[in-house]
C-alpha cells in the first residue's frame, strides 16, 4: 500500500492527494518503469552516472506545463556538462511527440507515465482524484542521490527555475 499525503498540494485552492512518499535531497533516487516516445520502456537505469534533471508535468497540453518544458528546453541549452533532462507526464507517448515536433523541444527527452504510474507513485507526484502527475522538479547527481526536489504546491504555478538550474549546475560542478 503506497503512502497517501492529503492536502500538500492543490489544484485551483481546491486540496488534493498525492500518492507515494515525499521524495527529499540526499534520498537514494527510486527507479521507476516508464514509456519512451518510441513505446519502449524507459527508467532510472537507462540515466544511471549522469546527472539528472526530471521536470513533471500534468500535462504538456497547458499553458504552464508547455511553458515550464519550453523554459528548461531553453535554459539547458546554455549549460555545460553531461547530463539527461526528461520531461515526465501522463500524456501518451504520442501527444508528448506532437507536442515536441510543435514546440521545437530537441534538448529534453519526454516520457510518458500512463501505464502504470511507476514513476507517481515511486517519487510521490501521482495525483489520487485526477490521475494525473502534479508539477515538480528533482535534479538526481551521477552518484544516484537526489540532490533537489520542488513540489509544487498550487498545480497551477510554476516551478523555482532559478533553485532548479542552480542546483543542477551545483550538481554538474
């Protein structure tokens, strides 16, 4: 039975309930099963010794979410290092490729979370009454540690970009 955190978010003022653990700076990173733009199966390990930064979305067919995956698009482009930057929502893959085709986003790789909300509920972003993925961003460090974590409180605000590219340049040095 996964854990159940009532009210820590909301969606419009209205609280909702997240499923899964709070997920902190200094947690080991949880592996999670998700889908790739080409259907095939997609986690943690497939990112294993690179930094990470995972930018969740509810979806990426609202102004927020596109702006929020346009934004890190950009911003990431300027930055060096090797690292991965995912965009992880419920859409299905093929939304997730209409929208990057569309918006010109080369520098992120979308994943989708539909089937089994492996990556939700592993890093506490499930939405229980909407099925859906609440925003947030987590940088993970090559060594596997989570090194940032923002979960949004009001869905329909944006995330600390400055806090997140700071702490992914932090974790890139």
């Amino acid at each position: 039975m996964s854990t159940e955190r009532k009210g820590v978010i909301t969606f419009q003022s209205n609280p909702l309930t997240l499923v899964g653990p709070e997920i902190r700076p200094g947690d080991p990173a949880p592996d999670f099963k998700v889908t790739a733009g080409d259907l095939s199966p997609a986690g943690l390990k497939d990112f294993q010794g690179k930094t990470i930064l995972i930018s969740v979305v509810p979806s990426l067919d609202t102004p927020v979410c596109d702006m929020q995956t346009r934004k890190f698009n950009q911003e990431i482009g300027n930055l060096a290092g090797e690292f991965s930057a995912l965009t992880i929502s419920m859409d299905l893959p093929f939304a997730q490729k209409r929208f990057c085709s569309t918006a010109g986003i080369e520098k992120i790789k979308t994943l989708s979370d539909y089937q089994d909300a492996s990556f939700g509920i592993a890093y506490g972003v499930l939405i229980k009454e909407l099925r859906l993925l609440t925003r947030a961003v987590f940088i993970v460090g090559r060594d596997g540690k989570i090194r940032y974590a923002e979960y949004v409180k009001e869905i329909t605000q944006h995330p600390d970009y400055e806090k997140a590219l700071q702490a992914l340049k932090a974790a890139l040095a």
